[in-house]
C-alpha cells in the first residue's frame, strides 16, 4: 500500500452495545495487535507495521465522542473499559474534518476500519484516521 492511500479506509459502523461481546471476531486480532504494541519495542512496531497502514475490520464500545452533538473524534475501549483506540474521522484523504450527522451514544458499539497515525504506550492509546468519504458512515 502506498502513503497516498494510507490516508486511509475506513468503516465505522454504530450498532447498540448488547451483552458485552468479548468473542467479536476481532477480539483476538485485537489482543495480537495490543500485545505487539506494548512489547518493549511496541512503538517501532508501531512505525514499521500500523502507522500508514490500513487495519482489518475492529470494533469497540464508544466511551467518549468530541463534540457532542456532531462528533469528528470517537475515543474506543477494545476490551473493559479503558480509552485505547482515538478515530479521527476525515473526507477523502484530505485534511479536512468529518462528522457524524448526530450525536452518538456513549456504551455504542463500533465497526471500524482505519489507518494508524500514532500511538502512545503510556498511557496506552493508539490513533487511527478514518475516511468517511470512502466508506460512509452507518446511521
């Protein structure tokens, strides 16, 4: 994939949180992932594999959306309920801000797909860019 494209693909999907699911398809995809992250050598990791590049289909429970009423970042927890993952939505693969049509129900479940922009071990929290403009959000 080349930097151009790594703007990013994304899917973000808002379903309603049912019985926490912790057997989701990605929930290993996501332990794998975390576990490389916070190895000793997690952020070259980081730089190596994740920044640029574009994520397998994620999911996980919405604890934050900023601003409230049409929210452009949503702050993810991927298992418990610790901010992990931070998704800055965008238009194509310009700079220009996206946001949701509505506000977001905090405890949401979201499908996701994104490119990784940056992380931070400690505390641990992983960005990813999001492009509404390729793959339209659900409503």
């Amino acid at each position: 994939m080349t930097k151009s494209l790594a703007a990013l693909c994304v899917v973000v999907m808002v379903l309603p949180m049912q019985a926490q699911d912790t057997d989701a398809p990605n929930h290993n995809l996501w332990s794998l992932l975390k576990k490389a992250l916070l190895d000793t050598d997690g952020l070259d990791y980081f730089e190596k594999n994740i920044k640029g590049a574009l994520l397998p289909p994620l999911a996980g429970k919405l604890v934050s959306a900023t601003p409230s009423d049409h929210p452009s970042v949503l702050v993810l927890a991927m298992d418990g309920d610790e901010p992990q993952v931070t998704l800055r939505l965008s238009h194509g693969y310009g700079p220009q801000e996206a946001r949701m049509p509505k506000p977001m129900a905090l405890g949401s479940l979201i499908t996701f797909e994104g490119v990784g922009i940056s992380f931070a071990q400690v505390p641990f929290m992983l960005a990813l860019e999001v492009d509404t403009d390729e793959h339209p959000l659900d409503k």
